[in-house]
C-alpha cells in the first residue's frame, strides 16, 4: 500500500512549482537594493563633495594630488591650477589630479 500512496502523490507533487518563481525576483530586487544603498549611493556622495571640493579652490589653498605632491595653490583657471611645491618653485596639474585639502588637517 506505501508504494500506491506514492505513486499518486508523485504527480500532484510535480505540478507544484519548485521554490517558487516570485522569490527569487524578490531576492535579486533585495540584492540590488542593498548595493545600491551600501555601494552607489555612498560613491557618488563622495564624487559630489570632491567635484564641489574641486570647484571652490582658492589662491592660497593647500592640496594633495593623485601623485602625492603636496601644494599651494598658486592660480586657478577654468581646469588647471598652478600650484607652488617649494620657493618658487610653480607646476601646472589638472583640477582633476587633485584630492584632497591638506590645510585643515595641519591646524588641528
């Protein structure tokens, strides 16, 4: 009689889906919405505050390039800056090779 009861059971079981096709979009939705808020959302705050960074620079500023040369920055044009790195001594860099400003870190 076991051997009966399964094999009726064994097609009734078939036509029910296999997890369920609605969970798994509802997963990868979750998945994408918790990188969205842990991943993207915190990078593009971070390119914003740099861009508005990059924008307010002033003659007299101190700066940090991608390359790690420390400056002042001596003259600002529309993309390029002309900062001081010893007495006299001036390069021209890219607003975009800049990152970061070093002069509120040395007053603490």
């Amino acid at each position: 009689m076991n051997i009966l009861t399964l094999l009726q059971a064994a097609p009734g079981a078939a036509q029910q889906p296999a997890g369920g096709g609605w969970s798994m979009w509802i997963m990868l939705i979750l998945i994408f919405v918790v990188m969205w808020l842990f991943m993207i959302r915190p990078q593009r705050k971070q390119q914003k505050e740099l861009q508005k960074f990059r924008e307010g620079l002033q003659k007299g500023d101190k700066i940090v390039t991608i390359g790690g040369i420390y400056g002042t920055v001596a003259e600002v044009k529309e993309k390029t800056l002309i900062i001081e790195v010893d007495s006299n001594v001036k390069i021209k860099v890219d607003k975009n090779s800049v990152v970061k400003d070093f002069s509120a870190a040395q007053q603490q």
